[in-house]
C-alpha cells in the first residue's frame, strides 16, 4: 500500500513528463523539488506553485529567456490553475551553501550573476527586480550560479502600467533611499544594481543585509575594480565558448599548466568531462563517459595512460563489468608488455583493483598469465610486486589456475636474485598456505612440495647450519629467514 501511495504522490499532471521527489526548498511562492524525467530518468528541478499574478509573470517571462548563467528551463505547463517548471537541476543558493564555497567559487557566482542581468538589462531591456540570495540565486553540480526568481521581472512601460500591482509588491527589492518606483523610473537598472551589492554582502557574509551596515569579510579587491580579472574566471569564460575558441590547444595547455587554481566540483562537472568529449569528438550518448575511458586507455600517450591507471581506483567501482571485460581491460591488458617500467608496473597494480569486476575466464585465463610474466621483467620492482600480486590472486583463482601457475611463481621468485623478491616471496608462501590447505589445492601433491623444497633450500640455506645461516645473514632479512622457518614448519606438519 506505501508503494502506491508514494507513486501516486510523486507523480504530477498526466501532461507533465517528470515526477518530484526529494523537496529542496519552499517559499511564499513555489515549492522546488528534485525531480526525474520519466522517459529516461534524467535529473531535474521541478518549481511547482499555485498560479498568481507573480507565478504566471515568471511563467511567461523565463520560458523566453536562454543564456548560460539563467537557470535553464527545460518544460512547463500552465494548467488547472497550477504551474509546473522544469529546469536543471540545482540547489538553492543558501547561507549554508555559501558557507561551503571557495573564494574562486563566490567569486564566480557573482561574476554569473552580474553577467545574467546584464543580458537582460542590455539585450533583453528586462528589469530583474528581485532579492537574489532569498529567491533567485541557485547552485549546480560544479558549483556554478544560475539565475532564477523572474516573478517581479518585465520591461519599465509593462511593470509600470500593464503589472503596477505586482510592481509596487513590497517583496519587489529596492533601496531603502528610494521611497518611490518613479523617481528611478527612467533607470531601473539601479534598482538590479542595489540587489546584485546586496548579494556580494550576503554571499561572503552569510547574513542578511540591513542599511547602513559595515562591508563586513566582503573582499576589499571588490571595491578599486579588477576583481574579475584572474585565471579561474578567464577560464570559465573559454569554456563557455570552448567550440568556437581559436586556439583550444594553447587554452588546453594553460589549463593543465593552472589546473590547481580551478575548484574541483568545476573541474569534475563542467571542465574536464565536456573537454574530452569534444576533444575527442566522441558523440555516443549511451554511456559516453564510460566510452571515453575506454578511448583513452586505448591511447598512444603513455602520461595519458599512466594518470588513469594511477587514479583507477577513483572510478573503478562506478565502472560497468561487462564495460570492464569487453572494451576496457581489454586495453588496459597492453601495458603489461610496454616497453616502458612504469606502465607495466601500474597496469598490474591497477588490474588488482578490477579484479572484482572481472570474468572468471579474463580472471584465470588472462590477468594471471601477464602477471605471471611479469616474474621474469627486467626490473627488480616489478617481478617482486608481480610476486605480491600473484599472492593476492591466490585465494580467487580457480583451482586449475593455482596448479598451473602458484607453485612456479613461487619457484621463480625465490630463486631472484633480488633480496626484496625474495622476502615478498616468503611472506606470500606464509600468507597464502591455510588459504591452499582449505582449498585442497595442488600442494598436497608430493612431487610439488618436493620441487618446491629443491629450488628453496640453494637460495636460501647456502650453509648447513641454520645457526650458522642466521649470524651470517647479509642478502637476506631476519624476518625473511623467520618467514621461511614458520613456513616450513608449517609445510613439513602438514
């Protein structure tokens, strides 16, 4: 029964594709959820409110409007003396939120702000006429300012003679010297100005402001100018035209070289992401993020390469299986024989972290063979991580797996001649031998023990004396010889 009424009252107007549900905010007006679209499952805002003079003004006014920093409306549908809006979805720019951004991320907001009325200002002749930080202001994924709150918005002869009522609204913001509209008739735009230097006070604040109160933590450098004029913001203004700028691989190249200075909700959600898409003018709307990657492991630049192997486990549980084992690890599977160290070393490292994802036949047919040859790389490090690897495997091989590749990796790495090798070696016999008695595995064979044995005691029993070997140790650890001692006192019990 919880099941039908939570459908029924997430659901909207039959005409209205989209269904609400967490609530974000409400105030004297509407009502703003999180919302999905049911087609697809897409997230959205949805403003819903009951239809008054202020609701159907914003109605018809921001349907018309499109510009990057006004919160973009997607559909909406007038009807039964109701109003449904659906935007992008954000989040109301509240004291708490503003609390969380960054000084670049304040910064931005008003500089997004002060760019939308402009546009309406200048190239719309439209007025805004509203508080920003109460009922305008909103917030997205990557941290950037839309605006919103239209309710109060329109052109000096409609609010003056076609709206007067609603213009002459004591919720309409204006400035505590101005005791009537008509003296300022003639330049509304003060009016929009008053509201945006309210707005910088709350917003670095995070209070409300009152007449005559001091700047506050307001930044000094808003006041001689130039405050817009740095790196986070040049860039942010490139990559809202990044398809028509000049130059991309000067402006690709300053930003990998400033890359710190950008907040990281911007890089994730509005930077790095729609770059690469473009960059590599891949245009596959199912998964395209997931295609990229799978692009990008494939690539010829090694740094390329290497960065997404070392940063693997960031994403790796957001990744597909079959994704994973169809297109990816395919890829990935190269490094293990590239001439470069550091590529074979982190595609190794990097396979363990997908282990999970991975198919029983890419898991014990595939991964553990190029680990298992990895024993036998020219660098020490990586036949001892290779040795470490193959210990971490043991216990999800299959079976014949373990008896096909286990005991000679084993072999091989005692017989390194690279002390660490050796020691690595020890310590994943130790680690790994309840795990193969549990399992019944291939070392209950006695030819096995026996060879295994053969190759252990050269390498590391050069004299007779065990005494003897543990006062004169050099090549090898104490903890190695007291590994091997517990290992085969484990072994000869058994």
């Amino acid at each position: 029964m919880q099941v039908f009424t939570k459908l029924f009252s997430s659901s909207l107007h039959a005409n209205f594709p989209y269904t609400k549900e967490k609530q974000l905010m409400e105030n004297d007006l509407w009502k703003f959820y999180e919302g999905k679209r049911r087609s697809d499952d897409a997230k959205v805002g949805i403003f819903i409110s009951t239809c008054n003079e202020a609701t159907e003004n914003a109605f018809k006014i921001w349907k018309t409007l499109k510009h990057p920093f006004i919160l973009d409306f997607k559909q909406g549908l007038n009807i039964d003396r109701q109003i449904y809006i659906s935007t992008e979805l954000v989040v109301p720019l509240t004291f708490s939120v503003a609390s969380s951004l960054k000084a670049a991320e304040k910064k931005l907001a008003i500089f997004q702000i002060a760019e939308a009325i402009s546009f309406l200002n200048e190239e719309c002749n439209l007025y805004h006429m509203n508080h920003l930080m109460k009922y305008s202001a909103y917030m997205t994924q990557s941290n950037e300012c839309r605006l919103g709150g239209f309710e109060f918005s329109g052109s000096n002869e409609y609010l003056f003679n076609d709206c007067s009522s609603l213009f002459n609204s004591a919720k309409i913001a204006k400035p505590p010297e101005c005791s009537s509209f008509k003296r300022i008739r003639n330049d509304l735009k003060k009016i929009d100005s008053y509201t945006l230097g309210v707005f910088i006070f709350e917003l670095f604040n995070e209070t409300d402001y009152y007449y005559g109160c001091s700047p506050g933590k307001v930044p000094y450098e808003c006041l001689p100018g130039g405050y817009f004029d740095d790196f986070f913001i040049s860039t942010s203004k490139q990559m809202e035209s990044f398809i028509v700028v000049s130059d991309r691989e000067v402006f690709l190249r300053s930003l990998s070289e400033k890359i710190e200075q950008i907040p990281i909700n911007y890089l994730s959600f509005k930077t790095v992401i729609p770059i690469i898409l473009h960059v590599l003018k891949f245009g596959n709307a199912d998964g395209p993020v997931m295609d990229i990657l799978s692009l990008l492991f494939n690539s010829n630049d090694r740094s390329v390469r290497i960065d997404l192997l070392k940063n693997i486990e960031v994403f790796a549980e957001k990744l597909d299986p079959k994704i994973i084992n169809n297109k990816i690890y395919k890829m990935m599977a190269s490094g293990f024989s590239d001439c470069v160290p550091s590529v074979r070393e982190n595609t190794m490292i990097a396979s363990l972290l997908l282990t999970s994802k991975l198919s029983e036949k890419t898991l014990n047919d595939d991964l553990i063979s190029n680990v298992f040859k990895l024993l036998s790389d020219e660098q020490p490090g990586i036949r001892t991580n290779a040795i470490i690897a193959i210990g971490k495997l043991c216990p999800i091989l299959s079976q014949t797996s373990r008896k096909k590749y286990f005991v000679d990796a084993l072999i091989l790495g005692l017989q390194d001649t690279f002390k660490a090798a050796r020691e690595s070696t020890l310590k994943v016999m130790s680690d790994s031998i309840e795990i193969i008695k549990r399992q019944q595995g291939h070392f209950t064979e006695p030819k096995a023990q026996s060879q295994k044995l053969a190759y252990n005691e050269p390498m590391l029993v050069p004299i007779s004396s065990p005494k003897t070997v543990k006062s004169n140790l050099k090549d090898d650890s104490k903890n190695g010889w007291e590994n091997l001692d517990l290992d085969l006192e484990k072994w000869g019990k058994w």
